[in-house]
C-alpha cells in the first residue's frame, strides 16, 4: 500500500496525480487537517506532528509513504532516515527542484510557506543540484488556507488570479520559472500556467508522480509488496 502524509487537502490532489500513472495499488491519506496550517506552526510541532502521521501510516501497512507536505519534509529530512531505517518515505520536495534545475531557466520564484522559507531548504537542495541562476523565496502567508476553502466551496476564477497575483508580486514577474513549493498550490496549477503563461510553472505533485513511477522499477523487491486493489481509503484528523 501506498501512503500519502500531508498538513491538509492537499495531499488528496498529490495522490491523485500519483494516481493517474500508479492507478492499480491500494492508497492510504493522511491529512492533518486539525493542525493545518503547518506553516505557521513552530519547528518541534511540525516534527511532532509529521512523525505522529508517518507513524500511523506504517503501522496500517504502508510500505512507503510520499511526504506531500513541503513543510513536513523540511523539518524531518535530517531524521527521516535515522527514525525509519527500515522504511520508505519520499518527500515532493526533491522532485520540484530536480525539475527546476532541467527547466535550464536562469530566475526561479519559490513560493512557500513561511515554516519552509524559513527552513532553508529551498535553497540549499537547489544548491545542492546544481541551480546557478537567481533565486527568491516568497512565502505566501494564508494562501493554503484559501485553497482549503476554495476545495470545499469553489472560487470564482477571477479570486484565485486575483489572490495568485497578490502573492506572486513583481518579482515573480521577472522570475523565469516559479516553484509551487507547498502541495496546496498545484491545486491551482491550470490557474498559475494560465495567468503566467511564458514562465515555467513547476509543480512538485506532478514531478513526484514521475519520480514514484521511476523509484518503483528501479525497486522491484518494494514494487512486489504493494497491494493491487486500486483502492483508496482517506483519514482526516479532527
């Protein structure tokens, strides 16, 4: 079975892209919606929180889990490993800035969360891979709380461009490509692509669908351990 952690909503939309390519095993989500949102939140309840969702996730039977929260994945990347020797977990993190650093474009926007900017690593992974262009981080403060209502009782398309355009700012604008470094944002990916149609829109959910793809045939021995229902089973927290 596969596993989704997210803060929110958000998760549901990084499990359905996951979802088009991986379409017959069985998937568990965890959404955190009692916490949401974790961008506000202090580094140890992140940790606290992230850990408490991972947990459930394997003990049901997960045997690996995507990490679709930005958020949680900054706060837990450096104890992942060392909490979970035995166990698989994959963060959306990763995927959006190898596929800003194939992008070749020579400006990147990040937009986050205040808890991921602050976090550092955005730039330091883009670093890491490679990026050598001009890099900014806007922290979009309240935006994942508009997409979860916006999920419950859809906006008008004229909000969400005008709500985009608050965040976003001039310097996106002059910014080549923009990371929608929180999962809540790709929920509006056709919006961004349509409002900044000569930039390069990045959306970690849908690189980290391509990634699950390619983690799985390389890892025939976790592939064979997945269950192949095709069924999908949700647990919002209260």
């Amino acid at each position: 079975m596969i596993g989704i952690f997210d803060s929110g909503r958000g998760g549901y939309y990084t499990m359905q892209e996951i979802r088009k390519q991986l379409p017959c095993y069985d998937y568990l989500l965890y959404g955190d919606t009692a916490h949401m949102p974790y961008g506000e939140k202090t580094p140890d309840e992140i940790r606290r929180y992230t850990f408490e969702g991972l947990n459930r996730l394997f003990d049901q039977g997960c045997n690996i889990v995507i990490i679709a929260c930005n958020t949680a994945a900054a706060y837990s990347i450096r104890i992942r490993q060392a909490t979970y020797p035995d166990k698989k977990a994959l963060s959306v993190t990763i995927p959006g800035v190898e596929a800003l650093i194939d992008s070749k474009t020579s400006s990147v926007l990040f937009l986050s969360t205040v808890a991921t900017g602050e976090s550092g690593i955005l730039p330091d992974l883009a670093l890491r891979y490679g990026y050598e262009g001009s890099l900014r981080i806007q922290p979009c403060s309240g935006l994942a709380e508009y997409i979860e209502e916006d999920m419950k009782t859809p906006f008008t398309e004229d909000k969400k461009r005008e709500l985009i355009g608050q965040y976003v700012g001039e310097q996106g604008r002059n910014a080549e490509s923009i990371v929608l470094a929180c999962t809540h944002y790709g929920v509006w990916y056709d919006t961004f692509v349509a409002l900044y149609p000569d930039k390069r829109i990045i959306d970690p959910s849908q690189e980290t669908a391509k990634k699950t793809v390619a983690y799985l045939s390389r890892h025939p021995e976790l592939e064979m351990k997945l269950t192949r229902g095709g069924t999908v089973r949700e647990y919002w927290t209260k």
